[in-house]
C-alpha cells in the first residue's frame, strides 16, 4: 500500500510539475501581498531565528574556550549543556537554506550526520586540515562535537584525558576550537546577509516565476521538511529507504538521548513558519502561508496540515528520547512516526504547491 502511494506521488508530482511550468514562467499571479508576507518571513522569524541562534553559538564558543583551556569536568558538563542548547536552537534555522546560507552550503557544514569519525580523527592525527573543504562536510559541525563530547572515550574520565593527558591533546582541543570557529563564523555571514543586502532582494522578490524568493523559499521550505526532518531523522535510521535499520545514523549519536528533542524542535519550527508565528507566539497583522491559503479559499488545505502536523508530533512523544535505542528496540514505532510525517508530504508537495501554483523543484531521490 505505501509502495502504491509513493509512486501515486510521484507521478502526480511530475503531471503536476508539466502542466504548471508555462504559467509559473508567464508569471500568473494572485492577488495575495507576496511582498508583505516575505517581509512578515525576515523581519518577524528569519532574522530573530538567526539572531538567537548567533547568540548561543557565541555562548558556545566561549564554553569551548574555557573548556580548552582548562580540561575538567565542570568546563566538560558547561561545553556540553551550551552544545545541547544551541543544537536545539540551530533546528530553527535550518529550513532557511536560501541567500548567503544556499551559497556556503551553510547546513552541510553545520549537521551532517552521521559523522565521518575516520576524517576528524585523521584530522587531529596530521594537524593539517581545511574545514572549508567539502569533503570535510561531515566531520564538523554539531555531530564531530557530539563525538568529542560523548564519544571520544567510554567514560568521562577518559573523555577527559583525550584533552589532558593523550599524547595528541593539544590536536582534540585545537580542533573543537576550529570547530566552533568555523562555526560561527558561518552563521555571522548569514545573519549578516540577512540583515544587509540580501533583505532587500528577498523582500522584493514577489514575482510568481521559478526563481522568485517565495517560489524558492517554500522549495527550501518543503525540502527541509521531506529530507532533514521526516527522511534523515527517522527515515534512513528506521531503515524505511534501506533492506535494514540504521540506528548508527540517528541525529546525536554520541548523546544519544536528544534525538527525540531535537526532531520536536524541528517539527515545531516548522509549523511555526507555516502559521507565521515565531516559536510558537502569535503574532499580530502577520501574513503567513496559512493566510495565503485561505485567502485562496483553502481553508480545507490549512486544516489538513495543522491536523497532520498534530497526529506527527502526538505519534513522536510516544517515541523514547533515544532513537537509537527505539530503533533498536521497537523500530514499529519509528516507522509508525515516519509515516505519519510522510502523509504530510502529500499535502505539502502536491496540494500546497499546487494551490500557491508553485513548482517543486528540489530533486527528490530518496526512493519514497
């Protein structure tokens, strides 16, 4: 039955992407204000999402020097509770994959999962490496500090010899400061694109063609969604795209016991774009893709979504906080999570798109 709807899918989705083409390029509109709705997008959660997202990086940065420079297990338990933190926050910003973040490839430098431990270890071997190389894509970000944090080492005190007395500590401790530079560093661009030139461009961007901002942006939007949210976190661990599970590939690994948040974080930023609200307050006069479609006379489509986002996050609570364990354990649930989250796609690619006479563009090749 699933194979059946995943192929209804696809074929809909390239009737769909045919047919539309023409009239997405000759620029048919509505009369819905595009422009006010993408300045909604910036002013109101894009801009704030990064904002708060630079200052808990910057709070991490510092746990990681103050950790590097003095190795012990108050500095480890403080670097790890800003890395959890910040983690959560950074769920926030990766839908945004558009502007200067598209350009850097800004999320496959900053969650890559699962982590190449073979690379970062080379790496901290030779002293020598280019984090900006993107064959080093997966060997930092949130996932290699997740290894040097919890997975270097069986226990703490191990852990915390690998940055005291291991033959190469100065090698770990260089490379979590390289890290979180790069890090930031990435994230101060972005942020400092959003607030300067490229506001303006995104803001006025309100032609209906397929590289007009909005038409872009819910690309990235849905994209987020079916790859990073419903496929790589609990997809490809489930084993739902394999012959077998894969819970090495769960998101924090090394932790462990996040996964859960992390992916209820996801979620809830998503629907919170979707309602045009920022972290779950409301806010007034904003104008959101959930306005968009009823001023379409869509209002069926916004209830369908809202009740599938709904019975998603219901069916994930269910979940243990460690998915590696619930794959493990009881992998029916985890499938049961990803099916409720693949009923959305439905609505997302097919119905939203199609009412907002967007095309899907994102190449989609996870065999769903």
């Amino acid at each position: 039955m699933f194979k059946k709807s995943a192929i209804l899918l696809v074929l809909v989705t390239i009737i769909y992407a045919c047919s539309s083409s023409e009239e997405i390029e000759s620029g048919v509109s509505d009369n819905f204000d595009r422009g006010a709705m993408l300045t909604h997008l910036v002013d109101n959660i894009i801009v704030p999402s990064f904002q708060d997202f630079s200052s808990k990086m910057t709070d991490l940065k510092s746990a990681g020097e103050t950790f590097t420079s003095s190795p012990n297990q108050i500095n480890l338990d403080a670097l790890r509770a800003s890395w959890y933190i910040a983690y959560k926050e950074y769920q926030h910003v990766e839908m945004f994959n558009i502007g200067k973040a598209e350009e850097l490839q800004y999320k496959f430098y900053m969650n890559i999962y699962p982590l190449s431990v073979t690379d970062v270890e080379t790496n901290i071997s030779n002293g020598s490496y280019d984090l900006d190389n993107v064959n080093y894509q997966d060997a930092q970000g949130f996932p290699v500090l997740d290894y040097l944090l919890y997975g270097v080492a069986a226990t703490d005190e191990d852990i915390l010899k690998k940055y005291t007395t291991d033959t190469n500590a100065t090698g770990y401790k260089k490379y979590i400061t390289d890290v979180l530079n790069q890090m930031e560093g990435l994230t101060t661009e972005v942020l400092n694109d959003w607030t300067t030139s490229y506001r303006t461009e995104f803001v006025n961007s309100t032609d209906n063609t397929a590289t007009s901002a909005l038409n872009k942006f819910l690309n990235d939007y849905i994209e987020f969604y079916e790859k990073n949210l419903r496929a790589n976190k609990f997809g490809i661990p489930a084993g739902v795209f394999s012959s077998t599970t894969l819970p090495e590939k769960v998101e924090a690994f090394y932790r462990k016991d996040i996964s859960k948040d992390l992916a209820l974080e996801a979620l809830d930023a998503f629907e919170n774009l979707f309602l045009g609200n920022y972290k779950g307050s409301s806010i007034a006069n904003k104008s959101s893709f959930q306005q968009y479609l009823q001023a379409l006379d869509r209002q069926d489509l916004v209830s369908s979504i809202t009740n599938q986002l709904a019975v998603s996050k219901t069916q994930i609570e269910k979940l243990n906080a460690n998915f590696f364990e619930q794959v493990n354990t009881d992998n029916t649930q985890m499938t049961m999570a990803y099916d409720e989250l693949q009923k959305l796609v439905v609505f997302l690619k097919l119905d939203m798109a199609s009412a907002l006479n967007i095309s899907i563009i994102f190449v989609d090749s996870d065999g769903d």
